[in-house]
C-alpha cells in the first residue's frame, strides 16, 4: 500500500512559530514558573499542530499521540515540575551563567543556524511548511543551550524537555509522527526520566542543601 | 474632495474622540477583574474636560519648551493621526504618508516632553526622561525592525499600501506573525503599560512616563493626557490596520465606511482586551528587566526579517 | 515465542526479587534468574546457529548473530554479576553502608537493567531499540546513585542528564532515518524495522542519512563512552557499586555501540561503507587518545578502569571503522574479551574497596599477600587487559592491527602505527599504577582473607572466559563472528 499524504497548511507553520516564540519565552523570563508556563504552552500549541496534522492527513493514530501530549505534557509534567519547586523550595529566579540578553542573542544566533542549516534540505520540500523543520531544529538547539548555560538542575530538566518537544515535531511535520509503538515508548520514557530526574532534584536538595548545579564538581580528575 | 476635506476630519475625529473612550474602557475591565466596579467608561473625558477648565500652574524656572512642550506633543500625535489608515486604506496626508515619519513623530514628541521634564529641574522629572529615553533607546529599534519587515514583505514603506496588500493575505506568514508578536511587546512598551511602566502610580521610584510630566497641570497636563491616550489608540490602529486589515474600506463609500468603523471598534476593543488581561495578571518588571522585555521583541523582529530571507 | 521467553526471564526475577521482601531469598532468585537465562541464551546461540536469524511477532523482534553476541555478553557479565552482587552486597549490608530494605530494589532494578538491555539487542524495531537504549539509562540512574551520598549522587546526575540528552539528540537521528526513508518505503506509518530499512537502504536519500548518522553516533557515542562525550563515565563507573560498574563496562557499552553498528549498516548501504567508517575511526582514535593521560595520572583505580574502558570502546570503534573483514571479526571478538576481562577487573576492584574501604591506589598495598586469590586474577586480568600476549584481549587486537595493516591504505596505516604507540603507553600507565598495589608490603592492620566466596566464584567465572579465548577460539564462536562480519559489511 503506497500512499502519499502531503498536509500543506499555512496554519501549521503559524503554529510552528508560535511555539518558537514560546521557547523565546523561556530562554527571556527570569522566573521558574514562567518558564514551566512557557512549556506547557508550547506543548499545547505542539498539541494542536499534531492534532490539525491528524485531522488533514487522515492518519488517525496521531490523534492518540495528540491525547497523549496533551495529558502528559500538558498536564502531568507541568504539574510535576510545580510540585517540584513548591516542594524543595526553591527560589524562584532562574540563574544562568550568562546574562540574559546574552543568551537571548545566543538562542537568536542558534535559531539562524538551524534555519541556515536546514536550507538546503527544505528546498526538496513540496510542501508550504518551510518553517517546521528549521524551527524543531532550533527548539531543539536552544533547549541544548539552557542545558549548558541554566545554573539550576530544574532549568536544566526544562531544556532537556524542550529538546524532547522540538524532536516531537521534527517527526511529526516532516513524517508525520513516528510508528505508533515508538511513540508510546517515547512518551513513556520521557515521562520516566522528568520523575527521576524530579526525584534526584529533590534528593539533591536535600544533601547539598542547593539545587545549584556549580555545586556538583566534587568528581574531577 | 472628500479625501481632502472629509476623511481628514474623520480620522482626526475618530482617534481623538475615541481615545479617552480606549481608556475608560482598560480601567473599567481591569477594575472588573479586580472585582470593583470601577469608574464609568466617559471618566476620561470628564476628566480632560476638567483639566482644561482649571488654571495651569507653571515653575518660575522654567522656559518656552515647557510651554511649548504640550502643544508638540499634541500636535504631532495629531499629525500621525492624518499619516495611518483608519477607517479606510486610503490615507488623508497619503502624499508624504511614510511608516518612517511616523516613528520618527513619535520621536519628536518624546523628546520635548524629555527635554521638558528636565526644564523645571525637579528631581523625578529628569528620572523620568532619563528611563523614558533609555526605554525608547531600546524600544524603537525592535518597533522599527518590525515595521521594516513588514515593508519588505510588501515592497512599501507606505502604510496605506502595506494596508492594501495586507487585504490579500488570508492568514498571517509565519514571517509577519513574528513581527506581530514584536510589535505587540513594544507597543505595550512605547504605551508605557504594565509590565513596562504603570500607568497609575505615582510613587516616586516606579514612575517612568508620569515622572515626566508631574510639573504639568490644567490644560498643558490634559493636552498631554490627551495626547498620550491617542498615542495608545493610533499604535493600536497600526497594529490592527497592518496585520489584521480585514473588512476596512477601500474606497470612501459610506457603507464601506460604516462596516470598518464597527469592526475597527470590534479589533481595537479587542486589544485593548488584551491589555487590559496582561495589565492585570502581571506585574510591573523591575526596570533592569525591561531590557530583557524588550530584546525579546527585538529577537523576534530579527528572526522575522531574516526567516522571510530565508524561507520565501 | 523462543524470543519473547528470553525477555520473560529477567522480567519475571526483577518482579519476584521486588515481591519477595527477605533479601536473603531474592538474592538466590536473582542468582537463578540470571543462570536460567545464561542457559537459555545458550540454547537461541544453537538456534541462530542453525538458522542464522530468527524473527518473531510480525518481526517485531530479530535476532541475528550480531544480537545474539550482545545478548550473549549480557548474560554471561549478567550471571557474574548477580553472583557477584550476593557477595559484595552482603558485605556493604554488613558495613551498614545502606538500609537493608533498599537491597531488594538493587536486584530489582539490576533485572530490569538485564530487561532492557536485552530489549535492546531484541528489537528490529529502530525506535524501539531507541526506547530500550534511553530505559537503560532510566533503570541505572538509581543504581549509580544507590548509597545516595553527595558523590554518588553527583554521579547520578550527570549521568542521567548526559545520557538523555546524547540519547535525545540520537531520537533526532531516528527520525531522520526515518524521513529519509519515507519516500522510498511509501506507506505511511510502517514499523521502522531495521531489516525493512536495510531492503531498501540504497535509495535512501543521501544527504539525510548523513545527518543521521552524525547524530547517531553522536547521541549513541555518548552512551557508549566515545570521547569526548565520555565525561559521565569515570564518574558513574567510580560511584556505582562494582557489579553494576562491571556490568556498565562489560555490557552498557557494547549495548550503545550495537546500535551505533545497526546504523553503521544502513548507512554504508546508502552512502558506501568510508563516510560511517571515516566517523567511527575519527571517533575511535579520539577515544584511545583522550584515555591515555587520565590512565597515566590515575590515583582512583575504579576510575581508572573506567578510562580503560574508554580506550577499548575507541579501539572496538576503530576495528569496526577499519571495515575489513578480519578487523570487524577481530573487534568483535574484542567486544567479548573486554567485556570479561574488564568486568573481572572490575570484579578484583570491587574486593579490594570491601577490604580496604578505599579508591586510592596509594593506600592499598600488598594484595598479593592480604589476598592471594583475588591478587593473582588482578595480575591476569591486568595482564589480560592491557593486551599481553598469550591473553584473550592480545588476540583479538593482533587480529584487528594485522588486518588494519594488511589493507595497504596510508590513512589506515597512520592510524594503525599511532594506536600502538598508545597501547604501550597505557600498557605503562597500568603496570606502574596496579604492580605497586599488589606486591609491596601490606599494612599490618589489614586482615588476611577473602572477603566472601560468592565474589571469587563470580571471577573464577569470568576467568574461565577469559583463559579459553586466550588460547583458543570455539568453532561455534567462529561462525558467529564470521556472521557478524558479513552482517556489517552487506556481504
């Protein structure tokens, strides 16, 4: 069975930088919360793109992962990672190694990458949805970023999820959505790792009396 | 004829008749989400009326600018009344109608009032220039980039043609719906609404725009008033007028008039929503964080320009 | 069914070691759970070798002799080191280095460990194999961090968070494959199995599948310990309790470094074997390199090991990337022999902290004395380790380096000559870091003996591996690496 589903839609592209101008959102603000808001979000919004993409491709297993992302991302983690920072009590201004207009640069620089470096490969698209690839990409880079710059080990769950959320529409705007089995076990694992890595913040706190990551060197040659 | 004498008179009409209407409108939603009642939609414009009845007092020490000061500012505001489409796409000063001279009017009326609250040599009013200017340093580079893409897309600088080519989009690029989202954080800036600037207080540490005109008083203070009302109605009507010009009439017929006047009331209503919401469910940020605010809408600005380049 | 069972195994002991709260009962379990499995891997090695792959479940699972090596590993390593865990855990029990009712979630996540790792070698599925690589890190993460002190739980974190994050960027090179593959194999929403994908690997398209596998090896690389994404190994190889670190060293690795070969496979049909092969070389190298100095200036001797591990990764890296037919051959017996030897060492390294409740070599002396038994396997398995001849490790890096040499190619050559310089210097590194910890004099406040039996009949297992690759390569084993090296290269 061959079949060709091609989903050309300008709404899927607004949406797209829509959850572009999210993840600006949480490289920008200086509080947690609002960067916990800045994911669910996106997430949302990634949500909608998935569902649109389901109801114009006619492929109807992505309406379950649509579900899914709306109950885990959208909910569950967000609620999680609440609960998390009302639990240690932390305080709740993000620290970062980086000023913050440097790092707004930095993402913006990063964000140009992944729209340079991805030229080439969108020419081949037929479809209008040029701008999905490169801005995955970027979610995808900027959240690598926050990870390497973010001081606090929760900034740091924050940046792996917005890698997670950028790969997530990678494959569904370009393939739509991975095979349903492959999905599940990705939803599956994230949500796994958020809980340990939850866990360890928490267990981290609790011994280093700090969630500042700068204080995790004592391991070094 | 009537584009001379008829559509001038209109949109002079409109933006100042309206826009002490625009805030009465905020301070009542936002009173409502506070759970008061809040004051009457017309209580703008009791109080302008009572400024203008009043005496003006004026500092021994100060000079002509601080007189001159309220009548630039009104007057230039009302000259960029003339330059943006309003209620129809066709502009009454259409001849020299260019997106750069509006910013740049914008400029000059914020450098009188600048130069104006150094004049008397009060201590907040030179504090309150001084932030304005750095604001504005940081704002109109973001609003100008975003203006420019706009522009570009349309091959214009001209706001009456950008809203004529505008007409035949269906749904925003995803280029121009970052400039969008640029503009609106600057507009909320150059506006001086929360999380930029509070509108309302008077404390002395936190006042930004009304540090600077707190030497003011009767009919200079409701010229500025008034002035600053507008200034918030017009950055609206580019908004609405650039980016979502559904409906507006493209000639001068009357029903095309009368269908744009509602559904401009409708869009600009809907902003002022949105202000009003974002006014009211955040706070004012530190003045250290406003560069943060506005790098953001300059980021976005610049990735809009270069993802139109890059993605076409 | 043949293949769902073997995943039965380890599942059904994680489950009963949690059920049961007596340690003293789960342990035997665990020890039961992992021979049964030992046994039944034995069985499917005869099965592949009769049919050369088996699939099951619409072909859900695929199990080849590239799988079947992997799965062999793991449950060899794996039975070792439950028998060993019985040993050593007792001991730290004992020590009160931990509560006693967290013992049983040890051999909880240990199966589970087991579980995933063998899902890994299991699936033909590219995704699923994704998940069980990312499960792996989720099911150690506690296991690292198990006497939850501050180091430890450093560890912990940065493993965990290194991990995911290489891993996550490998979902990247899934997904690429994945659209890359789409055009050609057409209908939507098919199962990303690798024997479907290797069908059709030629019409690929090129630029994608490049991508792909940059971050294929990149993400799986980090994993897998490749430098210079190593830097969460020393770390999480010192802090863990020494079977979990034998079984990271032994089998962790091979497993990650399975699915960078998966890969490897489908881009070599696509791109031609030079682009994949030219990355796992630059890799490989860096890898060996990198290791050298921390080997040489080593105090800690699990981190050491660990470093070692690192070079062995590099050099299975390299023969693979040399791409003839004996040095895939070779690395792939290398595999084997690493994971053994370094699992015994690693075995050696967990007996000597339970003696002398510390990592520094400096104040560890005379083991040869204190500890008879476990000094000898240290002086074999370092031996063993560093590559001295008659020992397995020296036979299956001659095999490698003589083919390296044989192909003729310059860059190949260069490449070859600098690794020996290498292997000398570590060779170095190791016998002045290990020689002064087993024969000076020993402290006389240290008492003599072994620490328990379990532990020495967990190395005497290994031993036994160890010693008969050293002299002598089983038909059985032959064929399958002859297999391998057929899979990989498309022959």
């Amino acid at each position: 069975m061959k079949q060709h589903i091609i989903v050309n839609s300008q709404t899927i592209d607004v949406l797209a930088v829509m959850m572009l101008i999210a993840t600006i959102l949480h490289i920008s603000t200086g509080r947690l919360t609002t960067c916990v808001w800045a994911y669910a979000i996106r997430s949302f919004i990634l949500a909608c793109a998935s569902g649109i993409i389901a109801y114009l491709s006619g492929i109807y297993h992505i309406f379950i992962t649509t579900g899914i992302t709306l109950v885990i991302k959208v909910v569950i983690i967000p609620w999680f990672l609440f609960y998390i920072i009302k639990k240690v009590g932390i305080k709740k201004e993000v620290e970062s190694f980086l000023s913050f207009t440097l790092s707004l640069l930095c993402s913006c620089g990063v964000i140009l990458v992944a729209y340079y470096a991805t030229e080439p490969i969108i020419q081949f698209e037929s479809t209008l949805m040029k701008h999905c690839l490169p801005i995955s990409i970027a979610i995808t880079l900027v959240g690598f970023f926050t990870m390497i710059t973010r001081k606090k080990a929760i900034t740091q769950i924050l940046g792996l999820l917005a890698m997670e959320d950028g790969l997530f529409f990678a494959a569904l705007s370009t393939s739509y959505g991975m095979p349903l089995i492959v999905e599940l076990g990705v939803f599956f694992d994230i949500l796994v790792s958020v809980i340990i890595m939850g866990i360890y913040v928490y267990r981290i706190k609790e011994t280093f009396e700090s969630i500042d990551i700068g204080f995790l060197k004592e391991l070094r040659e | 004829m009537i584009q001379l004498i008829i559509l001038p008179i209109l949109q002079i009409v409109v933006i100042a008749g309206l826009s002490p209407l625009i805030k009465g409108f905020i301070n009542n939603i936002e009173a409502r989400f506070q759970c008061r009642k809040g004051s009457s939609l017309f209580q703008p414009y009791y109080n302008l009326a009572k400024l203008f009845r009043k005496d003006a007092v004026i500092s021994e020490t100060a000079s002509w600018i601080f007189i001159a000061t309220p009548y630039v500012t009104f007057v230039s505001i009302l000259i960029i009344a003339l330059l943006v489409p309003v209620l129809s796409s066709t502009v009454p000063a259409n001849f020299t109608g260019d997106v750069i001279l509006v910013i740049y009017l914008f400029a000059l009326g914020r450098f009188f009032l600048a130069l104006s609250s150094l004049d008397t040599g009060s201590a907040f009013g030179g504090m309150g220039g001084s932030r304005e200017m750095t604001i504005s340093s940081m704002a109109e580079p973001a609003m100008m980039l975003s203006v420019f893409n706009v522009a570009i897309i349309n091959g214009s600088t001209n706001l009456s043609n950008i809203t004529q080519a505008m007409l035949s989009y269906k749904l925003l690029s995803p280029s121009l719906f970052l400039s969008l989202a640029a503009l609106a954080i600057v507009i909320i800036a150059e506006a001086g609404r929360i999380p930029v600037d509070n509108p309302f207080t008077h404390l002395e540490l936190t006042m930004i725009h009304e540090g600077m005109i707190l030497e003011f008083s009767g009919r200079y203070l409701a010229l500025i008033e008034w002035a600053s009302c507008m200034k918030l109605l017009i950055l609206l009507t580019i908004l609405v007028n650039t980016f979502l010009p559904w409906g507006i009439a493209s000639g001068l017929t009357f029903p095309g008039l009368i269908v744009s006047f509602f559904l401009y009331i409708v869009k600009i209503g809907f902003f002022a929503f949105l202000i009003a919401i974002v006014e009211s469910s955040f706070a004012k940020v530190r003045l250290f964080r406003i560069p943060n605010l506005l790098g953001t809408s300059f980021v976005l600005a610049v990735l809009a320009i270069i993802t139109h380049y890059i993605v076409s | 069914m043949l293949i769902s069972i073997f995943l039965f195994i380890p599942l059904i002991t994680a489950v009963a070691c949690v059920l049961i709260k007596k340690h003293n009962v789960s342990k035997y379990i665990s020890v039961a759970g992992s021979f049964a499995l030992l046994l039944y891997n034995i069985y499917l090695g005869y099965t592949i070798y009769l049919n050369r792959s088996l699939t099951e479940l619409n072909g859900f699972f695929y199990v080849d002799a590239l799988s079947l090596l992997t799965a062999q590993i793991v449950s060899v390593v794996g039975f070792a080191a439950a028998l060993y865990s019985i040993g050593y855990m007792d001991a730290e029990l004992h020590a009160a280095e931990f509560p006693e009712k967290r013992l049983r979630w040890y051999y909880f996540l240990f199966h589970m460990f087991i579980f995933t790792m063998l899902a890994v070698c299991v699936a033909n599925n590219l995704g699923i194999m994704w998940v069980a690589i990312e499960a792996t890190t989720l099911s150690t993460t506690f296991l690292v961090g198990f006497y939850n002190k501050k180091p430890h739980q450093e560890a912990a974190w940065k493993y965990i968070i290194i991990c995911t994050v290489g891993i996550t960027l490998a979902l990247f090179g899934v997904i690429l494959t994945y659209h890359s593959s789409k055009n050609v194999v057409g209908e939507i929403g098919y199962a990303l199995n690798w024997t479907d994908l290797l069908a059709v690997a030629d019409r690929f398209e090129p630029h994608l599948m490049k991508l792909a596998f940059l971050f294929i090896i990149i993400g799986y690389g980090t994993k897998a310990g490749l430098a210079p994404m190593h830097t969460w190994l020393p770390d999480a190889h010192s802090q863990a309790p020494s079977p979990i670190s034998a079984l990271f060293s032994g089998v962790l690795l091979n497993c990650s470094l399975y699915g960078i070969i998966r890969f490897h496979v489908i881009s070599s049909k696509c791109l031609g074997p030079n682009y994949s092969c030219t990355l796992l070389m630059a890799f490989g190298l860096t890898s060996v390199i990198v290791s050298i100095p921390f080997i040489l200036v080593q105090r800690d001797y699990k981190r050491l090991f660990a470093f070692s591990s690192i070079e062995h990764i590099g050099f299975i890296a390299l023969g693979l990337g040399f791409g003839g037919m004996y040095s895939i051959y070779g690395a792939e017996l290398h595999t084997f022999n690493h994971a053994v030897a370094k699992s015994l060492l690693f075995f050696c390294g967990g007996n000597l902290f339970l003696k002398y409740k510390t990592r520094e070599m400096e104040s560890i002396k005379g083991i040869i004395r204190t500890m008879p038994v476990t000094g000898v396997i240290l002086i074999i398995a370092v031996f063993a380790i560093t590559g001295i001849p008659p020992f397995n490790i020296f036979v299956s890096e001659f095999i490698v380096l003589a083919d390296a040499f044989s192909s003729g190619s310059a860059f190949v050559l260069i490449f070859t000559s600098l690794l020996i310089v290498f292997l000398v210097l570590i060779f170095v590194g190791y016998i002045n870091n290990i020689f002064k910890m087993i024969f000076s004099e020993p402290a006389e406040t240290v008492v003599q003996g072994e620490v328990s039996k379990f532990t020495i009949a967990a190395m005497c297992f290994l031993l036994i591996f160890v010693l008969i690759i050293s002299f002598y390569v089983p038909p059985i084993m032959r064929v399958i690496l002859s297999q391998i090296s057929d899979i990989i290269r498309n022959a």
